[in-house]
C-alpha cells in the first residue's frame, strides 16, 4: 500500500508543473519583446476616450513571477491583452481604409460637382437658339457664350451631349489599343502594303476625335457651333476615304479590279469631298431650312460614297458561300450591319418621337449612333487586318508596288480638299453671322 502510495504521488508530482519551471516565464519574455516592437502608432492613433495600460518591462515580469511564486497562483500576462489589443486595432485600420475608399468613390459625382462650384446649370430649349436643339429633345441644353473651363468640365456634366462625347471617346480609346497591338506584328513602316490599313485606322481616329470635340465645345457660340461641327464633318469624309481604300487593296477581287481599277479611287477621293460639302451645306442652312432637307444634303452625299467604297466588300459577300474558310467575312458582314443600323438611327430619331423629353440624357437616336458607328469601325479594322494577312498573295499581283503610294497622296489630296471646302462654308458662315451682329 505504502509503495503504491508513494507511486501514485511520484505520478502526481511528475505530472504537475513545478513553479520553479522557467518555459512560461521565457514565453511571456518572449511575447513582450514582440508586442515592444510593434509600430507605436497602432495604440496611440485610436480614441483619446479609451485608457490603455502598457505591457510590463522584463524586470516587473520576473517580479510578477515572484509574486506568483508566493502566491501559488497564475495570472494572465497583460502583454497578451496588448498583443490582441494591437492586433484587433490593425484590422480596424484597414477595415476603415477600405470603407473609407469605397465611400469616396461614390462620392465622385459630388466631388467633381464641387470642383468646379460655379458651373452653370442646363437649360430648356426654349432658351437656346433654334439651330442648336434636337428634335424632341426638351432639356439638358448647355447655355451660351461660357468660358472654356466650363465647357471642358461640362465633360463630367448631366446633360445632353454627355453620352455622345463618352460613346466616341470610349472608341477613341479602343481604337488606340487597337493600333498599339497591331503594331507589334504590322511593319507600318517598311511594308507598302500596310499603309492603307495605317490609313482607315488614322481616320478611324480623326473621325472619332473630331466627333467627340463637336459635341463638346460646339455649343459654346454660334461661331464655335459652325467650326466644330464643320471639322467633324472633315473627319467624316476621312472615314469614307478610308474604308475605300482599305476595300479596294484588300478585300476586291480579280473581276471588280479589271474593270475599276483606273477609277475607283480617284471616285473615292471626290465622293468624300462631296459628302463634306453636304454636310457642311446642311449644317449652314439649319437656321433657315427644313430638318429634313438638312437630312437630305447630309444622308444623300454619304449614301453615295458608302454605295462606291463598300462595292468590294458588297460583291465578295454575294459571291462567298458557307463552305469557304474565310475568317474575314464574318467581320464584313458585322461592318455592313452595324453601318445600316446607325444610319437607320441617324436618319430617323425614333425613340425621341415615341418618348419625348425621356431621352433627353440617354435614349437618344443619335447616341445609339455613335455606338453602332463605332462597332461598325472595329468590325472593318479586324476584317482588314484579317484580309491584309491572308490575301496577301492576292493583292500583292493585283497592286503595283508604287500604288500604295499614290492612294496615300490621293489621301491628302482628299484632306485638302475638304479643307478648302469648310474653309468656304466657315466664310460664308461668319459673313452671316456678323449681319445678325449688326442688324441688332
């Protein structure tokens, strides 16, 4: 009994830690040497309101030890209570970092609005001059005769011609990406036959520049309205320049080459011209013709052009079948669409006629415009690309190696040409513009 006694005791013993035993005490050492070097900034940066104890130094934990020693008891360290203290602060600072982000990205809007607090409001079209409104679009107009700085940060303004600088600076920005990575595999440079894909891809970006700069900073005058407007125009024409010239070099065919080969671009070149003319034509007279004889100069002249310059695109989808392996014609028949569509929205305002004054900020037939003339672009930019990787064979027989040059000469002679014509038009414009000035 007494042997087995004297057992279960040594088991005891053996099984309880001995106070004298110093792990804990090296642990607790350890703990606070690590809280000691936390950032300060993690206590001091919270509520003034709260007391907090700072841990123990390494002599008053070994003093602490004695006491527990004496006592028979164990305590909980209190570097423990900082560590969890410093831990949980930590979390609460990025949880508010993130909070705090996340609460002034909605408050953008308001932020921009106060950027610039003296930024007149919209006004009805009632208070604008007539040629400046759209039909059956009541609200959203910019006043007159503002500083630039308003006109510039109108860019972050309600009203509306919002969505249509957006819808063309958005392409702009795509159409950019899209040169960079063409770039890469394209010697723009070196390779003749590349310069008329360099081309449709350089209007692509003049039209869409120009587009978004009329609808910014044209409502700004009278004077500004014509500039503008007549410059956007010019970047149109360029367009049609361009889609002609990257439908002739890649996608014709033998037959269509033989019998225009002489022609088809120097038509290119006059059409273009002549669809800047009309539009210019229409614009000038807004203030004194019908809408729909402005449509008519305006659609008419562009309807040619795009009749001459699709010509190849046209004949090479009636002439595909479906088991031709020809990766570019679904990217031709997508251009073709896109263009019937927009110009369906341009020529006819529907949703302004069936939901007047609720299109007024979005809805509008000529924003569905932009985004379908856009799409139409990016489709024609990747059918050429495609065309000018696997035709090559076929338009390198069929293009002399000096004809690539010419049609970039009949390039700028189609620049120069439809500015000499706005040069005319703007002329004309200001004669009348300073007989309204005086007859006041």
């Amino acid at each position: 009994m007494k042997g087995e006694r004297a057992r279960g005791n040594g088991m005891q013993h053996k099984g309880r830690r001995s106070d004298s035993d110093p792990r804990p005490l090296r642990r607790r050492l350890r703990l606070c040497r690590w809280t000691r070097a936390l950032p300060a900034f993690s206590l001091q940066s919270q509520d003034p309101s709260v007391e907090y104890v700072s841990g123990p130094a390494e002599g008053e934990i070994v003093s602490a030890a004695g006491t527990e020693k004496k006592q028979g008891t164990r305590k909980d360290p209190v570097c423990i209570t900082r560590l969890l203290t410093v831990m949980a602060t930590i979390v609460m600072e990025r949880i508010g970092r993130v909070f705090i982000s996340l609460q002034q990205i909605r408050e953008l809007p308001r932020m921009l609005t106060d950027a610039a607090p003296s930024m007149p409001g919209t006004v009805r079209d009632t208070e604008v001059p007539y040629y400046f409104r759209e039909r059956y679009v009541c609200t959203g107009y910019r006043p007159l005769y503002q500083n630039w700085r308003y006109y510039f940060l109108s860019l972050f303004q309600r009203h509306n011609e919002t969505i249509n600088i957006w819808t063309h600076l958005l392409a702009l920005l795509v159409i950019l990406v899209r040169l960079r990575q063409l770039a890469e595999t394209v010697d723009f440079v070196g390779d003749p036959h590349s310069w008329p894909l360099l081309i449709l891809i350089l209007s692509s970006l003049t039209y869409s520049a120009f587009s978004a700069a009329a609808h910014l900073l044209g409502g700004k005058s009278e004077l500004c309205h014509y500039i503008f407007f007549f410059l956007d125009y010019v970047g149109v024409a360029q367009y049609q320049y361009g889609s002609a010239i990257v439908h002739f070099y890649y996608a014709v065919d033998e037959g269509l080459h033989r019998h225009v080969r002489g022609i088809f671009m120097p038509a290119a070149t006059v059409l273009s011209c002549l669809s800047c003319l009309g539009c210019c034509y229409g614009k000038y007279f807004n203030h004194s013709l019908p809408t729909w004889v402005r449509k008519v100069c305006q659609v008419v002249p562009s309807a040619l052009a795009y009749i001459w310059d699709s010509s190849p695109v046209a004949k090479r989808l009636m002439s595909s079948s479906p088991a031709s392996n020809d990766p570019a014609i679904i990217y031709h028949f997508g251009q073709v669409a896109f263009f019937l569509s927009c110009s369906f929205f341009f020529t006819f305002p529907l949703l302004e006629r069936c939901f007047p004054g609720r299109c007024d900020f979005v809805g509008q037939s000529h924003q569905i415009f932009h985004v379908l003339l856009s799409c139409c672009t990016l489709c024609q930019i990747h059918a050429s690309h495609l065309d000018y990787v696997g035709r090559r064979k076929l338009y390198s027989r069929l293009h002399k190696s000096g004809e690539a040059a010419l049609f970039v000469g009949l390039y700028v002679v189609t620049l120069v040409g439809c500015a000499l014509v706005v040069a005319f038009m703007l002329k004309k414009a200001k004669q009348v513009l300073d007989f309204k000035a005086k007859s006041k």
